[in-house]
C-alpha cells in the first residue's frame, strides 16, 4: 500500500477505463491516460467511479485495469478501486482481486439491482470490511443504487 493512502487529500479523480472499438480495457491508452493525470498533479486514481463502467467491465479487464493504474502510479498515489455491485459477495471478490493486484483503497457503494433497507446496507459494508484486507470508504450515490446511505448507518 502506498504511503500516501494513509493521508487522502486533494483531487482524486473518477478516471474514466479507456476501451477499444471491441469494447475491451485497452492498456496503452490507459497507460497514457492515468500518466496524463499524475502529470497533472492528482493525488490518487479513482478507477471504476462515476464514469460508471465498471460494473460493465469483465473481470479480466477490471483486473487489468487495476494492476496498470498500480504499475503506472508505481506509490506515487494511492489507487482506489470502486466496488459496486449487485451483491456483497461479488464485492467482495472483486475486493480481493483489486487487493492482490495492488489496490490501496476499495471504495464500496451499497449492493444495487435489489431493493435493500438501511441494516442490509451496513451488513454490506461490514462483509467487505472483513473479507477484503483494504480500507474501505463508503460511496454515496443514490441515484445508481437506489438508496441513500443514511448518517445513522455510516
């Protein structure tokens, strides 16, 4: 884990996963573009946030998306991984992947597709704390996901 994961600050994009005309992860753009970024002064690459593909990704190319954003950043930055799915245990395996390729944080959205109250939200969050050895912050965004992290669940 990179350094600097433990001190979060500053600009942390949702950088976009560049694909070719197949629609697969194309690596040499990715490459550019999350070098693109540190050049510009990031402080941390966001991949799989609000651009929204990730959930469409396979997982060969959420894996190799994430193992070039840790070979590009090489601890310059922190990478965070977003893990947003339908279920907990799909989290939670897309949670270790991103942790053995080298993810320093999983950024984790309440389970989507089926309707969930605010206890199975928190049971969520609570698996994926245990089984996937990151830390984890909570995405809030409603209007993928279907309900809103209350104050008395965080």
């Amino acid at each position: 884990m990179s350094e600097t994961s433990n001190h979060l600050h500053g600009i942390i994009p949702p950088v976009i996963t560049p694909l070719d005309d197949n629609g697969k992860f194309d690596v040499e753009s990715a490459k550019r573009l999350y070098q693109f970024h540190i050049d510009a002064g990031v402080h941390g690459l966001f991949l799989f946030g609000s651009s929204g593909e990730g959930p469409h990704l396979s997982n060969l190319d959420r894996t190799t998306a994430v193992t070039t954003a840790v070979a590009v950043a090489a601890g310059r930055v922190p990478v965070l991984v977003g893990l947003m799915d339908a279920g907990t245990d799909r989290c939670i395996l897309s949670g270790k992947i991103a942790k053995d390729q080298g993810a320093d944080i999983a950024v984790v959205a309440p389970p989507f597709y089926f309707a969930v109250a605010q206890p199975e939200v928190e049971t969520h969050f609570r698996m994926i704390r245990e089984a996937v050895d990151l830390p984890i912050m909570a995405y809030d965004i409603p209007q993928t996901t279907k309900i809103k992290i209350e104050l008395e669940t965080m």
